[in-house]
C-alpha cells in the first residue's frame, strides 16, 4: 500500500450540478502505460464490521491504489476508531450528515487526486487482481469512459450479482446475470453500464459530464450517469476479470430501496432516454409502468409494495424538475440513433 503523495484538498459541501456543456470524448489513452493512479472512494455509514474485510482486501491488491478515501456519512459506530487505529493509509472524510451514497460519492471523488476514480461499496472484498484487472482494460480499450467490475455473491461466490448493468426497452434498468451461476456467458466486451458497488471511471470524463446526480440519492444514480456517459460518446467495458464479492443490501435497501426505484425509475425515463427511443419504445415503457404500479396495488397490505407506489408518485410529481435537467442532458448527445437502440438489452 502506497500513502498518498499529495496534500488532501479542500472538501466543499456544494449540491452537484448535472448541467452539462456538449463535449464529444477526449483523445485517445496513452496505451503505452498502465493507469496506475486509481483512487478509490468508499461511502460509508455505521458500516464499522464491514470495513475490516474491505480494507484488508485492499491491501492485498497486486497493483495498489493511488489513495483510498473513505467517506463517512455521520455514523454513530466505531468507523473513526478503526481507520484511525488499523488503516493508517485510508483517508477519513467524516461528513456532519448523512449525504447518502451519491453526495457522499461525490465528496469522495472532488477530493481524490488519481486520474481514474473507482466507486466501492463498504461491504465487499475484492478480488486481489481486480484493480490491476480493470488497469488493463482501460489500456485496451482507450473508448471506454468507464469500467465494470464483475460482481459475484459474496456468500455465494459462483453466482452473479452483476456483470455490468443493462437498460431495457421497457424502461427498465438492472444487473446482468444477476443470481445466475457465472460460467462467463456474460463476458462481454461492452456493457451499457457500471454498477455503483464497483465501478471505475476515468476523470476527465466526470470532468466533462459530471459526477452522480445527488437527487438520486443511493438507487440508479449509477444508470443515471451510465446513460450520461453513453450519450456522450463514452463506452463501458467490462472487466470480466475484475472480480469483486459483494454483501448485496447489507448496508441499505430493504423497504426504503422500494421507494426509490419507483421514483428513480421514472426519473431514469424523464431525464436521460432520448426521444429517438421515447418514438420506438414509448408505450412499452409507459406500460411497465402500470404493470409495476398494478403489481404493487395486488399487494398493497405488504410496506415494500406501498413504499413502491409512494415513490412512483413522488416520481411523477418531481417530473418538472427532471424535465429541467434533460434539456442539459440531451444537448450533450453525440450518439446516434442506431447506436442507442443497440445499447438496450433485457441481460
């Protein structure tokens, strides 16, 4: 484990903004060399007996992290104790309220200094080649804006949680493979998109399409900002080597999580599908819709269910406000038509 070279910078607190200027892909990467400056960021809160499986994998990495930056978002557990204690190399970040997981990311990746940035869920442990893993992959494939990890159960390390996410023509996001036996027969070369839980992303994209949108709060802003990069220009390859075992839901969702992708899901659609798809796909992905509201009505005594229609009206009635960012968004658009019909998959 390396420390970290430079002085920290300094942590604002201002909202992100999604608001974009049009900007096709920078030049090509430097295939001459690996990029070894990785930084990564790893939101936390009361995620103390977690870390230690986390960090100590970490640690293990054959190509070790520019810096690993932890961000803390106001536990009341023994987290300061522990990194203060046993991981003198991760940089403590302790914010005075819980920003979730996209404020508490995008805090994390304003301070980071690595030329890529990786996002890692607080309950996973990682391969020990998974950084070196996605190094390679950006050098061979200096199209990708961004990189997969493969995420397996840690529980249950044969089987898949993601291997990257899809979005499809329903309007409707979710992990590849996920719970599937991984006998590699999602190992692709492209992906539409990255799950949060282990994601790497090169900066000068984020510096060009902007980091997570905070309103998503901890479900989808990770699709949010894949369809961000797609429109962009930007590919997501997927690292299939890059291995990461994850505790899925092991510190959030549950009922809470129901609400959100039923906002989410409707804002994923407002703000980010383009109006070539809208034409193609409209009533398919109204019709999901109704088909998710109708099922969550069947079992209406259940909380998830109520949690999951309170979201799709707090959805419809946060439309304006997504609405104002689109325009941002689609002036960014340098993908073809054809190109964003090949991107929807149902796997």
């Amino acid at each position: 484990m390396i420390a970290l070279r430079r002085p920290p910078a300094a942590i604002t607190m201002q909202s992100v903004s999604t608001a974009t200027t049009p900007a096709p892909p920078g030049p090509a990467a430097d295939t001459t060399r690996p990029p070894a400056l990785i930084s990564i960021v790893i939101p936390t809160w009361n995620g103390a007996p977690h870390l230690p499986v986390c960090f100590n994998a970490l640690r293990r990495q054959t190509l070790h992290p520019y810096e690993i930056i932890l961000v803390d978002n106001a536990s009341s557990d023994n987290t300061r104790e522990l990194v203060e204690r046993d991981y003198p190399e991760v940089r403590l970040i302790r914010l005075p309220e819980n920003r979730r997981f996209a404020g508490a990311c995008n805090i994390g990746i304003r301070a980071s200094r690595g030329e890529y940035v990786a996002l890692l869920n607080n309950d996973t442990e990682a391969d020990e080649n998974w950084l070196a893993s996605v190094a390679a992959t950006f050098l061979t494939h200096p199209d990708a804006g961004f990189v997969a990890s493969k995420l397996r159960l840690f529980d249950q390390r044969d089987r898949l949680h993601a291997a990257g996410d899809f979005y499809s023509a329903r309007g409707v996001p979710g992990n590849r493979g996920v719970w599937q036996v991984d006998q590699g027969q999602f190992d692709t070369e492209y992906v539409f998109g990255a799950c949060g839980a282990a994601s790497v992303y090169r900066r000068e994209m984020l510096d060009k399409i902007g980091l997570l949108d905070e309103a998503f709060e901890f479900s989808c802003e990770d699709v949010d900002l894949s369809w961000r990069a797609q429109l962009a220009g930007y590919k997501c390859a997927f690292a299939h080597d890059a291995i990461v075992n994850h505790k899925v839901s092991a510190t959030g969702g549950g009922i809470l999580n129901s609400y959100y992708d039923g906002r989410n899901f409707i804002w994923l659609l407002v703000k980010d599908v383009p109006a070539s798809l809208w034409r193609a796909h409209g009533w398919a992905m109204l019709k999901s819709q109704l088909q998710i509201s109708a099922s969550a009505l069947r079992a209406w005594r259940g909380k998830a269910a109520r949690m999951r229609l309170k979201g799709q009206l707090a959805g419809l009635l946060g439309i304006p406000r997504m609405w104002l960012r689109r325009r941002a968004i689609q002036r960014t658009r340098v993908i073809s038509a054809a190109e964003l019909e090949k991107l929807l998959h149902d796997n």
